[in-house]
C-alpha cells in the first residue's frame, strides 16, 4: 500500500518540482528543504549555471600563465567612510550582504574599464566540535580557506547589477580569502551587527566603514590570479572578471563562527554554514598570474641548455 502511494505520488512530486518554485539552495540545506534546487541542480533553475564558464574554480598554481598587463588596481574611495549614506547589511537568506552606493571605484589591474563596488558579501564553512571546516569557493591547489569575501563591481557605465550580467564583462568581482589568526578590530562592528540579522530577510543600517580597512594592505594586493567567469549563484551569469587575491584577510576563530550563528530561514531552525559553491570545471580556460612564477624561471633556463647543445648537434652533424 505504502509503495502504491510513493509509485501514484512520485511522478507528482518531480512534476511539482520541476516547474514549481524552483528555489536554489545550498548542499546544506538540502536535508531540511527536500524539493529544494542544490549546486548541482542549479541548471534546472536556470541553464546559465551548467555552461562552460563557471565559478568558483580550483586554482591549480602550477597551471597559471604571467600576464603582464596585470599591473597593481587603482583603489579609488576606498578610503572614505562615505558619511553620506549609512550601509545596509541584510541576512537575505543565502549569505550576509552590504549594500554599496557605487562611490567606491577600481581600475587599472588589468582591467579595460573602471567599475564601481555595489555590495559584498561572504561565504563560510561550518563550526565543527573539533575545529572548523572551511567555507571558502575558490580554492588554490585544492586548499580552501575559512572563508572568503566578495567584492562586486559593475562597469562604470551601468547603473544596476541587473544590466551588468548582459554584458561579458559586466562585472569584476575582487575574491578575499579569510584565514584563522588574530581577531580583526576593523570587522569588530559589522560582526556586532550580525546579532540584529539573525534570520532570512532581517536587515539593519550601519555607520560606514573604509572598505581598505576591510581587506589587507593595499601594498599586499598587488599578487592576484585572473580568470573569467560567472557569479556563483543563480543565475550564474558568465559576466564576471574575477581577481582572486593571494594575501588572505585574517579574522580569529569566534569571528569567524559568529557567522555560523546566522539562519539561513525565518524560523531559525536550519544555522547559515558552508554556503559556498563547490568548484567547477576549468575547461579550456587559463588563469592568469600577476607575478613571474619562482619555478617557472629557472625550471625555462634549465631547459634551456639541453636544447641548445641538440640544435647545435643537428647542425654541425
Ligand atoms: C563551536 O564549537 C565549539 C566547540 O566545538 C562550541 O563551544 C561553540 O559553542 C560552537 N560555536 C557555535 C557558534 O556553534
Ligand atoms: C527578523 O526576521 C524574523 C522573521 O521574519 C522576524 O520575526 C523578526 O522580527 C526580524 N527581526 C528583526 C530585528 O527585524
Ligand atoms: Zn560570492
């Protein structure tokens, strides 16, 4: 009997969620929200999600090429406390996000154009009993970190995210991975704020901070990794120029894990953890290295010897 129901009810249940509401949701909500859409079902949410160009990817170091035109940014108001307008920081349901007013500018870095920062946000892992399971989206030869913060930026030109996806290079998103060490004074407030976004759609305004204090020295910055690609929620728009920064942000561990106390719904019954995208496939894609690789130089010349003494046998045979 049981099993004549399941056999009557299934072909529902997948008609229900094929067309239903088509939520997107992270592997660990899954449990929780059956009918929902996780990473590997994002295509059925929307097919941008299961295209070539996809993030977050791993970044393989021994695989990325030097570019030279990938030159130090101009970090332009990243240095005002934009008195203006306080931010908004809002718990919508799959992360952490601050508004922006688009004052804050990048350029140079290898881009073509400047672009304005809109908001950021952050990804995190979860607090275990023995330690912590990191949260990060990209990751460097396999390693992910604690967590990692997201800086997007639309092309100048553009007044809302929503006309930058069309373009190509709409979007320059700057990756922070944060590691565990000592607490950071400058993420003291915003973490405080995290207590009054407890649940999904909770949102509150704070006094602005300088986005330079939010990430490492500017002097720091000046290794990156380049690649193109997508956003790493649906709709995945491939319109993202990415930078993923070397020198990590450091937070301490209850810094970290007071991200872990957020919901990721209105009833506070499933914690906000491992909300990141698990990598996707490189394909033909090459990620770029703002600096000449310590291994590659010798490991050229070295080659280079052998070489040369063969040309000079075959031409003197
Ligand atoms: C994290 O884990 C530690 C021990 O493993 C525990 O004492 C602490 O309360 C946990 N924190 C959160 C935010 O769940
Ligand atoms: C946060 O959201 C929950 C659920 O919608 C609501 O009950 C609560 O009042 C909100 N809290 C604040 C501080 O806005
Ligand atoms: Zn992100």
């Amino acid at each position: 009997m049981e099993l004549l129901f399941l056999v009557l009810l299934s072909p529902l249940t997948v008609k229900a969620a094929a067309d239903g509401e088509k939520e997107w949701c992270y592997q660990s909500q899954k449990c929780a929200l059956p009918a929902c859409a996780e990473p590997r079902a994002w295509k059925t949410v929307n097919e941008e999600c299961g295209k070539k160009y996809q993030s977050p990817i791993n970044i393989v170091t021994n695989k990325v090429e030097y570019k030279g035109d990938l030159k130090p940014f101009i970090f332009e108001e990243y240095d005002t406390t934009q008195k203006s307008s306080p931010w908004t920081i809002e718990n919508n349901g799959h992360t952490v996000k601050v508004s922006l007013s688009g004052s804050a500018k990048i350029g140079a870095g290898g881009l073509q154009n400047k672009y304005k920062a809109m908001e950021f946000h952050f990804h995190w892992g979860s607090n275990l009993t023995e330690g912590y399971s990191p949260g990060s989206e990209h990751s460097i030869d396999g390693e992910r970190y604690a967590m990692e913060l997201h800086i997007v930026h639309i092309k100048e030109s553009f007044s809302t995210t929503t006309e930058a996806v069309k373009d190509e290079e709409g979007l320059a998103v700057l990756g922070f991975f944060i590691n565990i060490g000592a607490e950071n004074e400058n993420y003291a407030s915003l973490i405080k704020k995290l207590n009054e976004i407890v649940s999904k759609g909770n949102k509150t305004t704070m006094e602005p901070l300088r986005l330079d204090s939010l990430i490492p020295d500017e002097e720091n910055l000046k290794s990156y990794y380049r690649y193109r690609g997508s956003l790493t929620t649906p709709n995945c728009n491939e319109a993202v120029i990415w930078t993923i920064f070397k020198a990590p942000i450091t937070l301490s561990e209850s810094q970290v894990k007071n991200f872990c106390e957020l919901y990721f719904n209105e009833h506070n019954t499933l914690q906000m953890t491992d909300n990141f995208r698990p990598v996707q496939p490189l394909n033909d894609r090459i990620v770029y290295n703002s600096d000449v690789s310590v291994i590659q130089a010798p490991a050229k010349a070295v080659l280079g010897i052998p070489t040369f003494i063969y040309l000079m046998i075959l031409l003197f045979q």
